[in-house]
C-alpha cells in the first residue's frame, strides 16, 4: 500500500485531491474499485470519469474530473507501469541454492542468488548477486549471468554464453544453440561447427520458447535494453543494437545487423546478409530482403514504405476487375483501330 | 480386444456381417490385416474394399461390399476416432509422486495423480484427482491444474495460472509467461508489469512449444473445447471462445478476442485490439488487421472474403503482362487522339 | 593443433608454402591473427589477403598471395568446416549416468553413454554407444536412440518415436507429440487418438524448439542427413526424403510428402496431404497449396515459379497507379468512342 502522495513523488507527478488516500492496487478505468488507482491514456475513454470507482486516476495535464483524485503526469502509460511495478511486483523470495538443483562444484555462484529444483549448472558458471534461476534452468559450461536476472523456468544456455545485468529470460527460451550452417559435400551436407557464441548485454527481455543461435565464429549479440517477444528465431551472427523490439514469431536470418530503436512486427521475417538502418519500423508479416537506411516505416514482402504497401494491399483486391477492364479496353481500341482505318 | 458388435454399440452403428469378429487393431485401408478394422470417409477410396484384408470396415448407410463386414453408421470419421480410443488409449498408468519429483509441502495433490520425476510442483499448487504430470513439468507458486489432465513433459504453468479438468498439454507449452508490454521512456522502454494470468477452460488442448502469456491486468483466457496446434503464440489478454480451432505457427496479438466455433489457419497473424466474430475461419498465412463480423471465410494480408483472395491471388502473376498491356494500350490511345484530332 | 600439411591431408588440399607452420584455430580472414587459418570463399575479399595476419588461408585453386602460406582445394568453404571441426570440436566428456539423472531399471543403456542431471528415461528405453544426453532430456518409453547422438538440453522424445545413428538434437526439441487431429461431434471436437511413431533418419540434425508430431497410424518420418532449423512444425503423418534442408519458422502440415535434396526458406508453409518433388527450391515465406513436379524454385502464396514470382511482386507497388491509369484510359477510349461515333 502506498498513499497517492508518495506515488506522486514516485512518478513525479501532482495530487490533486486526496494526497493521503490509501492505494493497494491498480486496476482498468472500469473494473477498478475504492483503494484502487486506475489510468487514462486515450481522450476516448474520459466519459468514464464521472462512473469510475477508483480512489484516483492517472491523467495528463488538464483533465478535469470533479470528485475524482488526480494524479497528474505527463505520460500516464509510463506512470501506470511505474506504479504497478511498486504496488504489485516483489523481488523474488530469496531461496539460496535449493534441494533437487544440480550444481557442479566448479560454478561461482555469488551471494544472494536463488537456483530452485530441476535447474542444472555446469563447470565454470558463474552467476551474480540476486538473480533468481526458476526450476529447470539449464546452463552449460562457462555460461556467464549477471547480477538481479530473473532467468524463468526451462530456459536453456548453451556453452560459453554471456548474459549481462537485470537481464529477464521467459519459460523455455535457448540461448546458443549451433547456428545452421553446412557446407554441401557432393549430395549431402557437411555441419560447420558453431564455436562462437552469444552475448546479451544489460536489460534484454527474452520471450518464452525463443530461440537465439550461436555465431559461427566470433558473436551473436543483442543490445542494451532490447525487448525479443516469444517464438523468435534469431540466427548465428546476427547483431541486433539498443533498445530494439522485436515482436513475436519475427524470423532474423545469419549475419544481418538490426539497428537501434527499430521495431519489427510480428511475424516478420529478415533475409540474412543484410544491415537494416537506426529506427526502422517493419509492418507484421513483412518479409525484409534488402538493406534499409534507417529512419523508415516499411511493410509487404519485398518490404516497401509502408505507405505505398497500404495503397497497394488495398488495390489486391480490385486485381480480377482491372484484368477485365484491360481485355475491355483492348477490345475496345481495336474497335476504335478498325474504324479508323476504315475512316 | 473388443467384438464387431462391442464396438458398434460404442458408436452407435449397426454391424453388416459377423458381429463376432474379434477386432484388435485399427489400421489404415490400404495395410490393414486380419483382426483389424479400418475405415471409408472418402468415396474415392471404394474399390479398396474388394482388396482390403481388414475384418470390417466403417462405412456410411449405403456402401456394399460383400465378403467384408461392416460397421455402418453416419460419420466414420468420428467412429474411427472413438474405435481408435477404445482398443489403442489406455489411461496412463498411476504411479504416484515418483522418486525426483520436487513437490511444495504447501501443495494440494488430490488422490490418484502421478508426478514424474523432474517435476517441480510450487507452493500452494492444486492438482485435481486423475491428472498426469510427465517429466519435467514445473509449476509456479498458486496454479490450479483440474482433475483427468494430461500434462506432458516440459510443460511450464506460471504463476497463478488455472487449468480446467480434462486439459491437455502437449510438452514443453509454456502457460503464463510475462504479456509482452513497455512504455516508452525516453529512448528506452519501461516494463510493465503483466500481473494478470491465463486461464484454460475445460477439454481445452495446447500444442508442443505453444505460449500463451498472462494479461496485463486480468485474464488471459482460452474457452471450453478449443484446440490449439504447436508453436502457437497466444499473447496478454487474448479471449478465445469456445471450441475454436488454432492451427500451427499461428500468432494472436494482445487483447483480442476470437469467438466460438473459428478455425485460423496456420501461421496466420491476428492484429491486437481487434474482435473475430463467431465461426469465422481464417487462410493459412493470413493476416487479420480489423473487426471480422464472424461467419466468413476470409483469406490474405489484409484478410478479404476468400473467394475475392482467390481470384486475385491467381490474377497476381499476370501483373508485369498487365503492365506491359496498359503499356502498349496508352500508346494506342495517343495515336488514335493524334488521329483523330488530324481529321 | 596441426600442422598447415597435416589440414592439407585431411581435407584433400595442397600447401604452397610453409607446411610446417602450426595452425591453432580458425578465424574470420580480418581477425586472424598468427597461429590461426582462416578461409577465402568469395572473390571481393580478395584484397584481404595482402593485410591478413593469419598464418594460412584456405583458397581455391589460381589464387595467388605472396607471403601468405596458402591451403589450396577445390572448395574451401567445405575444408574450413572440416578444418574447424578438426581443431574445434572435442567429442564430449564421457560421464557415465550422472546423479540427478532417473533411468528406468528397464532401459537399455550401452557403454560409452552419458546422461546427465535432469535427465528422466523411461521404461524399455535404448540408448546406443557413445550417445551424450545433455541435462534436462526428457525420453518416455520405449524410445530408441542410435550411437553417437548428440541431444540437447530440455529435448522432450515421446513414446514409441525412434532416432537413428549421428542424429543431433539441438535444445529444447520436441519429438513425437500429439498430431493436430480432431473429428467435429456436433459442435465440439473428439480427439483422435495418435497412435503412431516419429523415426528420425541417421545423420539428421533437428532445430532448438522444434516440433515433430507423431502419426496418427503408421510414422512421421525424416529422411537420412535431412537438416531441420529452429522453431519448425512438421505435423503428423509427413514424409522428408534425403538431404533436404527446412529452414527456420518452416511449417509443413499433415500427410505431406517433400522429397530428396530440397529446401524449404524460412517460414514457408506447406498445405497438408500434398507432394512436393526432388530437388524443390521454395523462396522464404512462401506458401505451397499443391503439388510440385520437383526441380523447380519457387516462391509466393500461392507459390508460382520464382522469377514470375519476382517480376510479380516488383509490380506490386505500381498497383495504385495502374488503376488509375485504367481509369484515364477508360475515360480517354469513351471519349474516342463518342468522336467517331460523331464522325
């Protein structure tokens, strides 16, 4: 529990109302109940205002709601996340190394860390002050983990792996599997061995089942703050730069580079080889298949602005139409050909 | 083992022949031995009845085949089915809490459920009566898994999380992992926290490697009956209704809802925020970006009605001759205007 | 480490220069450094050579570099995997069943095999000589693993299914889970039980988090050296012929047979109960709805040969304006029709 005044200091917002009202918890603009803070971010939803239970409201400047409390912030969204993060999300009970993990005595496992049942750890791993490993976290040979990670249960990291700082890993995602790479050898295929790794720097969120494979030689490596949703393929050598998003089941093929603040929809899938500019916005289900320069929001397969897509996609449709209007005007124009020639 | 005649009342069929036969097996048409019974669902396959060597043969009212026995009744397909799950589905063995299974003294296990090893059961878990754990299935803190499941092996249930009775769980399905939401701040993002969970209702399938992430603020929630594939990405705060059908590689986006009775075809996209109204049934490799007022069959990125994406689809390839057309079809008009005007 | 001659004989190759040189590792041709090999594939780095560190390079025939100690063969990107392997890769450890690791009493274990914690074996299970179980294997019964695989961490295989000799896992896998099959009942939908097996050929190398369904009657089955990427879906009843390569994100419905020596881009999807022929090539993302003679390339949804494909897609964009330059022409040919019909 906290009083809206001490959430206002949190956020760095005003009060205006009840500073001293009691908050336990948050809740949606039309479900929430006395005790409870809810949020408005989009101007649509003001009518209901004058219903809502809640004790307070988080809204931007110049919303006016009499009888309501206030809290009001610049960028409500981010103060919904930040209040909901101090009312409702506790710091992993800590459980040191539990019966049932397996952890081979050559690991260095720092103070505060909690390894629950099934997990397994092998030599040389090290892992840093208050990171929790929920059950089943499989880390081979020389893996590396920061400190405060929460890395959830199933996940794997394969040999010689590098995990940074508050890094989150969701159930099941592999860290490091072999990249696909063979050379061909008359009719079958000869496995070129994967002996690099990946690297994920600080503050990388890694989504449930999604798989990030090892470089060939050298790094694959995911930068600083970059959010991977779940089911993503990220192939060997791929670099992805700082605070990217990359939404669920979005395919990157080996060796291209994504740059920083870009945003990949879902189901999008990037050919490998290429570089793929600072801020580029990619519509879901595009297929990437060339450079881009950065800057631009692109969609379809090949990948156009996104604006023309649009026009296009939406002139598909009208294909068989305009197929029968040509047949008609070619018709037509002989007709005009032949009268002409007559004339 | 059961008799021609045990198996026709088990479906509600009439037997043409001997209803002694002592039937063992179920096989395909085509390999089908002695003390085996197969099925007709497709008239194309009619003269393998003169050759099959099977001991009876489930048809529709209406075939004849002499020298073969029958088992006639409207829908052989959903006979074969429950044929099939009489003589080849036993009930797992009870084995009990096994040896390398890590279970919460706080845990409610009812009678008669086994837990393999690798399990790792948190606390105040409740397992219903009949239910199955596999090997390595880990369950948080607070989940409610209900009675005559089957959780196969790998299977991740985060916290708080609620199946119903008679679910299946294909291995390695991750339940309740985090919704995938940041708020901008400044050039990086903010988590938000996903405090929600996911529930599954009764008879509800979910495929190998299938997430299905917790809401923001609530529920996630999959109705009674559905059936969802493999690979299948269902994120925060998705509601499908009942017995829907979710192929393979599909992706779902967050907060949006699916009615009753759908079919979305493999590796469709589903936009967030958008309602999919009853028995809609989606192409493969769709994409769905706005309100679907359900009953339609739609197909293509944006989804239009499939009759129209088929036309134009096959009208795609003719495009660069269409070009070329409009093309020569300009030329002929300016030079029928230069006529024209000259006379 | 080895000698510069002694890579040259394994991999068929001739040394000009210093045969005796030690070589110690590969590495990219602009990081190399003294002590290392590297390799030169393409052309256009051909001026690397005159910079490069590295005390050999792998080249093809005519190729020239004074200075330089030189590994000359017919294909240096097929010597550098074997080099690699030669230099990098160490068969593992050989540990014995770990503790931590649940073998049934029943299982068949040969010499020479290790299982490490976490691993669960059930009843009736084989495991041939020299196999590595990494931590977290999941095998239910009667399972059959050949000699000297390699299977990753977290891979679930379940009843009945079968892997031949040199077969290597990567994490996370799943094999021989429950084919997508239900038989409508009025409105719900029953379960047909699937009753038959996964083989996996020898030498075939299966993806992090992909999923192989067992068959309904009879086998799903992957042909010898098949090479199968991440995040994949093969659904029951496929048939993979020899040496074919399914990239990642791939997703091949039920009953399909793809045959030798094909390859499948990244997310493509295959449509069920179809063939496609030897020698197949199929552009990334494209979707494949019915049956293909073999020894083409393609691409699209639905797949079209891929040049027609790309002439195709590059007119896509012109869409918008081609409807509009239908729209003058129409109006233009209007207004010819009314002036000779003056005339």
């Amino acid at each position: 529990m906290k009083t809206l005044k001490e959430l206002a200091d949190l956020i760095g917002g005003t009060v205006v109302g009840d500073g001293d009202a009691e908050i336990h918890r948050v809740a949606g603009i039309d479900s929430a109940k006395p005790g409870e803070i809810t949020f408005l971010a989009n101007p649509k939803y003001l009518p209901l205002l004058k219903t809502t239970q809640a004790s307070a409201v988080m809204v931007t400047p110049g919303v006016e709601a009499p009888g309501v409390s206030l809290l009001v912030c610049p960028n409500p969204y981010l103060a919904f996340a930040k209040v909901l993060t101090a009312l409702h999300v506790a710091k992993p009970e800590y459980r040191g190394i539990m019966e049932g993990a397996y952890v081979d005595p050559e690991a260095k496992i720092a103070d505060g860390v909690t390894i629950h049942p099934g997990c397994v750890i092998g030599k040389n791993v090290s892992v840093g002050s208050g990171t929790t490993l929920y059950p089943g976290v499989l880390l081979y040979d020389n893996v590396t983990v920061g400190e405060d990670c929460l890395i959830h249960a199933g996940t794997v990291v394969r040999e010689g792996c590098r995990l940074g700082n508050r890094v989150i890993v969701q159930p099941k995602a592999v860290i490091g599997s072999d990249g696909f790479g063979f050379a061909p050898d008359g009719s079958s295929y000869f496995k070129i061995p994967q002996v690099g790794i990946v690297v994920i720097e600080d503050d990388v969120e890694i989504g449930a089942n999604s798989c990030l494979d090892r470089a060939a030689l050298g790094e694959t490596r995911i930068g600083r703050g970059t959010k991977i949703d779940n089911l993503v393929q990220i192939a060997h050598n791929v670099k992805i730069g700082a605070d990217s998003i990359i939404v669920s089941q979005v395919g990157i093929a080996g060796s291209t580079e994504i740059g920083k603040h870009c945003t990949l929809g879902g189901q999008v899938g990037v050919a490998g080889h290429i570089k793929v500019g600072d801020n580029t916005m990619v519509g879901a289900q595009s297929g990437v298949t060339g450079n881009m320069p950065g800057g631009e929001v692109i969609s379809g397969t090949p990948a156009i602005p996104h604006r023309d897509w649009l026009k296009a996609a939406t002139s598909f449709s009208k294909l068989p139409e305009m197929r029968k209007e040509i047949k008609k005007l070619k018709k037509q124009v002989e007709e005009l050909q032949e009268l002409t020639k007559e004339g």
